[in-house]
C-alpha cells in the first residue's frame, strides 16, 4: 500500500504524537508511525508509571504521619500487584487521551517500523506494509536504555529502568548500577516499600548533574540515600551463587566488591544511536554530529531540507518536555512558519524525598559568569504550607545579579517539582527579585517561598534571618 502525506512523523512518544497533533492543528495531512504503543517510553515505561509508583510508594510515610497526629491506622498491608494494577489504568488513561486526540485532529496513526527509502520516502513494516510519500518528515524515535559490557540485558535477572517497573513484587534487594537521577529516584519508590537498594557509581559521586550542595542535602535528609551507595565504583560483570541470585561483580580502590539483589538494574544512561540504523538514514542526506547523534539547528533540521528531528532521537538532554516542545516547533516548521527552539530556561525535576527541580543559573555558574551575585535562601523550616504537612526537609534558593535580575533557581522540597514552573514563568518574563516579591501569592502555600527568598536577596526577609 502507498500513499502521500504532507508530514511523516516516526514515532509517538512525547515529541512525536505532538508534533503530529500540531502539525494536523496547523491544517497538514499528518501520518504517525510508532512501532510499540502510542506515548513513549515516558508514559509507558519511564516518567508517568515510575512517578505513580513513587506516589504510591510515599504513602507510608504519609501514614507514619498520620499515626504521629492521632489518626491510628493499624498495621498497613502493601499489595504490590493492585498498586501495579492502578498504576496501569493510569497508563492506558493516558494513552486513550492520546489516541483520542489523534483522531479528533484527523492524525493516520500506524503501527509498524519506518525506514528511509530516499529523501522523500519511507517504509513502513507492519501488520500491512506501508510505503509512505512525504513532503516534510519528523523522526522522534527517542532513546534506550544504554547496555554496559558485562552486565548485558540477555542474562538473568538483569534488567533496565524499564523491566523494573513492571515486576509483580516488591523485591528484598535491588542493585542498581548507575548514581543518576533514575538510580536514585529507584531507591525512593523501592526503599519506600521496604527493599533495600544499593548503588553503584563510577563517580565520586551520585547525581552528578546537580551541584554538591544539593545532593548533600537530600543525603542528609534520610539514610535511604546516604548508606548502600558505593560511589568511585566500576561494575564489571556478574555472576550467580548457588541458589541462582545474580551478584553484582565491580571494583573499588583497587578491591573487588560483590553485592547480591533479586535483580541488578542497569541505569547508566540512555542512548539513541540503535534507532539510526533501524532508520536507515544512509538513504537520505542526515548527517551525525562528532558525538553521534542526529545535526539539528535551533529549528529542529537536520542536514535534509525536509527532514527534521527532536526529542532524544535529537541527542540529550532526553527530558519529555523538552522533546513536547521541539515536538511543536518541528511540527510549525514543517508547516512553514519561522519557529526556533528555546530551552535556555529549561527546568529539571527530580522525584527523590524530597523533590529536587532546577531552572536558570545554579550559584557557582552566576559566580563565574557575574561580578557581584545576590543570594536569597528559604528553608522549609520557615515555610507554614511545610509545617503544616509535616515535609519541612529543603529549601529554595533564588540566584540574581548585582542589578537584581533573576538568573536561576533551585528548590529541594516538597512540590519542588509544580514550584519550579512559576520560577521558570518568571525567568522567561525577565522578572526582578521586585516583580517576585511584588506577586501577591497565596497563604499558606509553597510558591510563596519565591517572594521569601527575593526578599532574602535584598536583605528584607520577613521570617528568615
């Protein structure tokens, strides 16, 4: 079967069923390929089921609370398999939402694998092979998770960030190989419901990609991301002892270190080179950049006119609302309109506890990049929406120059993760620590730290000093 298309967009998740949407919004003939199911790795297998579990996960302490404040619950069963069942429903909910709207736009959604034929053409395998004539195509066939030599999926019992959220029980132990922000958002759902979790990193420390003092604060926080963690730590293989438990083989100063678990889950990274073959991009003019991944402007083209590319098929950062916004900007592109991308204010969230969530300038960069730096901090020691939840752990901090101009922000606390979005609001409006301090909010709530530390900055705090 063959047919033409104005747009041609590979694969569904995040990026791609938005730019589809978008693209038929913009009045395209739109066709959607995705070889799996509609939405992603995020909502299927990463983001939406690891973030339910983790909710799910924090009630216990929730119920710790509860019992401290009179409201005795008696002894607490955890039925792994219903919390699994619910959290499913929240996928499919999700994934009808989707493939609703990709009916109501008019978007040909397709199951099958897509390759290039040429510049202009690509074929679909599937249930019914496809030959699709495009004008203008996106490829948004995101990433997986990265395989280390020695620790090779095919053997048992080791699995990625994925498997791992789709196990029928609570396991006893888990060694998680990677100190990332998937790695450690593992030790909070599993721990939460009673596992114990170790892990290994070949840095000298975890979370890397935030500054020390955040990390130092959430390992504060709670011994559930303090012990168990071997950091300066290379996995090198594994092996089974008698009873068929996997071991974690790895080195550490030089000593060889073996940490047994029901599973060893690698989360070292992710990676989307694999789909570039399967993609056949030889076939068209796409180039690679000196790192391998997809060439891309700030309009999301790649090297082929008529060919664009976003989300992690793009290459990093591999964050879902980065690839829903270049989803749109592509899909604006392949209409015609001049749209370019924008992430210089590009949040990021973390659902350890507490939440960890980013945006702007961290304190050390504004140093280097600024003479005179203004600093405001909150704990949430001070904040009455904390207190009044009994989640008092972290704090926010507001970063600007000497001329009072917001330059970032960073937030470990409860709802760091929905806070973060006015922070970022107010870095895309070039707010002031006056305009934040100005805002009328709400009392009491969580947001309300951001007026807090302005005033901090500028040494007019009212319940801090």
């Amino acid at each position: 079967m063959s047919r033409d298309t104005d747009l041609a967009v590979i694969g569904a998740g995040p990026g791609g069923y938005t730019a589809a949407i978008r693209g038929a919004q913009k009045g395209l003939n739109v066709v959607l390929v995705e070889r799996e199911t509609v939405g992603g790795v995020c909502l299927n297998h990463g983001c939406i089921p690891a973030k339910a579990l983790i909710h799910a996960a924090g009630f216990q302490r929730d119920i710790d609370h509860w019992n401290a404040l009179g409201i005795e619950t008696g002894p607490v069963d955890v039925d792994y398999g219903a919390i699994q069942e619910w959290k499913d429903d929240v996928i499919n909910k999700l994934d009808g939402q989707v493939l609703d709207s990709l009916e109501h736009y008019g978007v040909e959604f397709i199951t099958g694998t897509a390759r290039f034929e040429d510049a202009t053409t690509i074929h679909v395998d599937g249930e019914v092979d496809r030959t699709i004539d495009f004008d203008n195509a996106i490829i948004a066939t995101g990433s997986q998770p990265i395989e280390i030599p020695g620790l090779e999926y095919s053997q048992d019992r080791v699995i990625s960030s994925r498997e791992i959220l789709q196990v029928d029980e609570v396991p006893d132990e888990i060694v998680v190989v990677g100190g990332g922000y998937i790695g450690m958002e593992a030790v909070t759902k599993f721990s939460k419901f009673g596992a114990r979790v170790k892990i290994v990193e070949a840095l000298d420390r975890v979370l890397s990609e935030f500054e020390p003092e955040i990390v130092d604060s959430i390992q504060e926080t709670s011994e559930m991301y303090s012990d168990d963690i071997y950091t300066s730590t290379l996995a090198q293989g594994v092996e089974y002892d008698e009873d068929g438990t996997p071991e974690l083989l790895a080195e550490k100063n030089g000593d060889e270190l073996r940490l047994s678990g029901d599973y060893i889950v690698v989360a070292a990274g992710r990676e989307p080179n694999s789909a570039y073959d399967q993609l056949q991009l030889d076939a068209t003019d796409v180039d690679l950049t000196e790192k391998g991944f997809i060439a891309v402007d700030d309009q999301c083209q790649t090297t082929a006119d008529n060919i664009l590319a976003v989300g992690d098929a793009a290459g990093p950062p591999y964050l879902a609302h980065v690839a829903s916004h270049e989803g749109k900007v592509a899909a604006a592109v392949a209409a015609g309109e001049d749209a370019a991308v924008d992430t210089e204010y590009m949040p990021t969230v973390m659902y350890t506890d507490p939440e960890v969530a980013t945006v702007g300038l961290s304190e050390a960069e504004a140093t280097e990049q600024y003479d005179d730096v203004l600093v405001g901090r909150v704990p949430m020691t001070a904040s009455g929406r904390a207190l009044t939840m009994d989640k008092t752990e972290g704090y926010l901090k507001v970063i600007a120059d000497a001329n009072e101009q917001l330059l970032g922000v960073r937030i470990v606390g409860p709802r760091a993760s929905d806070t973060i979005a006015e922070a970022t609001l107010a870095l895309e409006m070039d707010a002031s620590l006056n305009d934040i301090a100005n805002t009328l909010h709400a009392h009491p709530t969580f947001p309300e730290n951001l007026v807090e530390a302005a005033e901090d900055a500028k040494n007019e705090a009212i319940h801090t000093h």
